[in-house]
C-alpha cells in the first residue's frame, strides 16, 4: 500500500491535518527539497511551477 499523493497542481485548498503530510518535488534525490514539517506559509512559497510539486500523506510504517 502506498501512501495518498497529489500534484500540488491539482489541490483544490489545503488539508486541515498538515502534520500528516509532506511536500516534495517530484525530481528529487536523497530526499532533497521534502518538507517534512509542512505549514501554510510553506505551502504559499511553492514555486509558480506547481505541476513540479506533490503533496504526500506521510507514510508512518512504525504503525503498520
């Protein structure tokens, strides 16, 4: 199972439960440019490119 994502393109409005989630660009390597602790002012700053970026439910595998 993996975890919900969606193009940042492509959100409507922001989740009410951010600290479920990460922002990432969708080119990115070893985890470089994740936000890990995502907040509205973070989500303000993406760059007007936002069909480069995803918004991702952190996959906490701990629980599972």
């Amino acid at each position: 199972m993996l975890p919900h994502a969606i193009l940042a393109t492509n959100l409507e409005k922001y989740p009410e439960d951010l600290e479920n989630y990460v922002l990432k660009p969708l080119f990115s390597f070893a985890g470089s440019g994740v936000l890990i602790n995502v907040t509205k002012q973070d989500l303000d700053a993406v760059p007007k490119i936002r069909k480069t970026y995803i918004y991702r439910k952190k996959w906490l595998t701990h629980l599972q």
